[in-house]
C-alpha cells in the first residue's frame, strides 16, 4: 500500500481526545510530502513577459510546455510564443497583468517524470479551459521545482485573476 492511501486511510477514523488528534498529526505529517505552491508574481508589459519567458527556459535552453502539450524549445520559438501572447496587447491598461507566475517546488529527489505528470494535471484541470500557459520544469536547484505561466486573458476576453499570498 503506498504512503499515500495510508494517509487517506488517517482520516477514516474519528479522532479521541487531544492525545488522538497529536497522534494523527504526526502520522499524517511522516506521510506529507513537502509540497509547495506559490503564486510568486505577475508580469505587465511586453518586455516584462518577454523577460519572464526567458528566464523560465533559461534563454530557450529548458523547455518549456503549453496547454495543448506542445514543446516550445530554443530562443526562437520562445521568442514566437511571447509574440503571441502579446498579439492582444491593445486589449489592456498600462497597470494590466499579462500574466500570473506560479511555483510549485517538490522535496529534494521526487521522480522529475511525476513532478512534471502533477503539474500538468493541475494546470490542465486549473486553466487550459479558458487561459494559454506554459510550464518549465527546473532541477537545477536542491528542490525540483516547476514555473508555471499562465497568460491572464482567457479565451473568453476575460481576466484571471490571481493575487499573490498574504
């Protein structure tokens, strides 16, 4: 049985008293993975997301995936994406978000291959119905971590909006 169902299977129980309730924290926290995620920003402008982009796929080296589960790789493809995204720029404020900046970072030696499944699925369950994004997986720190770009206008004309944690 995997840790997980395990710790599902922790709140199958009712909880006696304050000893009971310290004990299911402790067993649901060895369980727990440390998963994190973070709305880290927003970008407005053209240089800004342009910006944005690059540093997310390392100048076009890191590859970046969209929506659709295309791969958007090197300096000019990113260069087209951003192009694209910006095609609708007159449909917006100086002080506009163009897009919303999302970190989910996962424990040091989690299988990339999962981190990328997990976040794929989240931001297709999330997003993909009404906003374009593009998500690039980083493994060149302690934590593996995923950027997660979402562009703010949705198909339907409408903004998405997300504000950074308090």
């Amino acid at each position: 049985m995997s840790n997980l169902l395990e710790a599902g299977e922790l709140f199958e129980d009712p909880i006696k008293g304050r000893k009971g309730k310290l004990e299911r924290l402790r067993k649901v926290t060895a369980y727990a993975p440390e998963v994190m995620v973070k709305v880290s920003g927003s970008t407005s402008g053209a240089a800004h997301v342009k910006s944005h982009l690059d540093y997310i796929s390392r100048n076009g080296k890191v590859e970046l995936e969209d929506e659709r589960g295309e791969i958007v790789k090197g300096r000019v493809a990113v260069s087209a994406l951003h192009q694209d995204w910006m095609q609708d720029a007159g449909k917006r404020t100086r002080k506009t978000r163009d897009t919303t900046s999302i970190v989910l970072s996962m424990p040091a030696g989690t299988n990339p291959i999962s981190v990328k499944e997990s976040v794929r699925r989240f931001a297709q369950k999330e997003f993909a119905a009404n906003y374009q994004y593009v998500f690039a997986f980083h493994e060149d720190t302690d934590r593996p971590h995923v950027h997660l770009t979402v562009k703010t206008l949705g198909f339907d004309g409408k903004r998405l909006h997300i504000r950074k944690g308090q």
